[in-house]
C-alpha cells in the first residue's frame, strides 16, 4: 500500500526494509525507553507502527499487566505484524488501521509513541495535538525523528549524496520535512507538553546492518523518485549499486542520518 503523504514503499516490500531498520535502531531506541521508565502496568500507543518491532518491544516491557496499541494506515503491514505478535505468543498488542491525522483511537494511554513518522506529515504540529489528547495527565510522549542535514558518509560518496539529496527532495514533495529532528522540542512545547527533552543518536558503522540503510531506503523510495522524474531508473539502479558497493567496502563508514530523540509530558493539571 502506498500513501500520499509517504514516499517510502509499504506493503511487504517496505517490511523488510523496517526489520533491518528495527535492528539497527534496536540498542538506542530501547536505552531511551529505559532512560524514560518505561516498564511494567503501562499503557502505550504506538503511532505510524509499521511491522510493529517496537510494538512488540513495548508489550514485551509492559507485560504482564500493560498493554500496546499498533496504529498504521498501511494494512498489508498491519496483518504482518498482527501475525509476529501472535507467534511470539504476546497477548497484550492488538493493531488497528488508523490515520491519527484524522481519527482517534478513542482511549487514553500512558505513554504515545511515535518513530520517523512526523518528518513525513504536512502538519506534524496537529498531530502532535493529537497525542496530547490520547494522553492521561502526566502521560508521555516519546519521539524519534531524522535530521537529514547530518546525513554522512566517509570517504564522500557521489551517490550517498545524491540519495540524500533525492530522499529529501521526495519527502519535500509530500509535504514533509526531512530535517524536522531539531524541530520536536519547540513542537512539543507549543503542543502543550511540559518537561520536554531531547537527546541524538546517530547509527554509524563500518560493517553490519547499518551501513545497508542507504541502498535499502532508495529501492524504496525509486517509486516515488521516477514519479517526481526526479531520476531515471538506470540512474537509481546504478546508485544502488554503488552503494551496495560501497556497504560492502570494510574501510568506509555509512549508516543512518542524525536522529533526535524527544519526549515531554502532558500536564497533571
């Protein structure tokens, strides 16, 4: 399933690009969890959740008593990940198709959830409001987005820059914003969110899962790069390559763009 707002491929394609981008973010995405107490009895509503990795890894910090709602517009994922929860035998995630741009879940949750999502809406601040209101007092908000303009590679690859240049160029095009990351603290804060903090990480590898971020992201992005006749396809299938190349290549460094994580809490009042 495509969307119009998305220039990532979804669907089953789009799938295996998320397990991959799952693993790499795994060790940071888990340590602001525990950074922020995430644990046992809570509620959490996981927002734009794809394949539901971090659905999972949520209910699995939840159980027994907490429990995890996967929201996502993309229902070919949705039954993928409604399939992985059932074979890990975890009872307390259940996932809906949901646009939170312009629906609501209908409950209130401790902890709202929310990863690469907002860099791709036309109004993140909107639905920033939206968590605020399937908030409890006191609940959390926890964000992660990317900062394209800390995207990098060494040695300077041609085609690592030109794939930035291309993902952001189509993401633009939707109506989203490829270097939001620095954004969230002041949108947080003008969502009403109180305690608001932030933190960076950025996944950078010689060799691993990591450095294959690139070549998978512009296969999944051709689509909407040749509908936007940005690139023609013998370009794209030559950049993937050079990329592949350059992944396999022990003495380069490549991996993710910069990322912010951030988070606040609504008011008790």
């Amino acid at each position: 399933m495509s969307t119009p707002h998305y220039a990532i491929q979804g669907g089953l394609p789009g799938r295996e690009r998320l397990r991959v981008l799952s693993r790499v973010m795994h060790p940071t995405t888990t340590a602001l969890f525990d950074r922020l107490n995430v644990g046992p009895g809570l509620t959490c509503l996981d927002v734009g959740c794809g394949g539901g990795d971090v659905t999972l890894e949520l209910a699995r910090r939840v159980a027994p008593a907490g429990r995890v709602v996967g929201v996502d517009v993309d229902e070919a994922k949705l039954d993928l990940a409604r399939q992985e929860a059932a074979g890990a035998g975890l009872g307390n995630v259940t996932y809906q198709q949901l646009d939170v741009r312009t629906q609501t879940v209908g409950e209130y949750f401790d902890v709202v959830y929310a990863r690469f999502l907002l860099s791709h809406l036309d109004d993140p601040s909107r639905v920033l409001g939206s968590f605020h209101q399937h908030l409890r007092p006191g609940g959390l908000v926890v964000v992660e987005d990317v900062d394209f303009t800390g995207h990098f590679t060494w040695p300077e690859s041609p085609a690592a820059r030109r794939f930035a240049d291309l993902y952001g160029a189509v993401v633009r095009k939707r109506g989203g914003n490829p270097d939001l990351g620095p954004h969230l603290p002041v949108l947080l804060a003008d969502a009403g969110f109180a305690e608001v903090g932030l933190h960076v990480v950025q996944p950078i590898a010689t060799e691993g899962e990591a450095k294959l971020l690139n070549p998978l992201t512009l296969v999944n992005i051709a689509d909407a790069v040749l509908q936007d006749g940005l690139a023609s396809r013998e370009e794209l299938d030559e950049m993937v390559r050079q990329l592949y190349e350059f992944a396999a290549d022990p003495r380069t460094v490549a991996g993710a763009p910069r990322i912010v994580q951030a988070w606040g809490r609504r008011s008790r009042g």
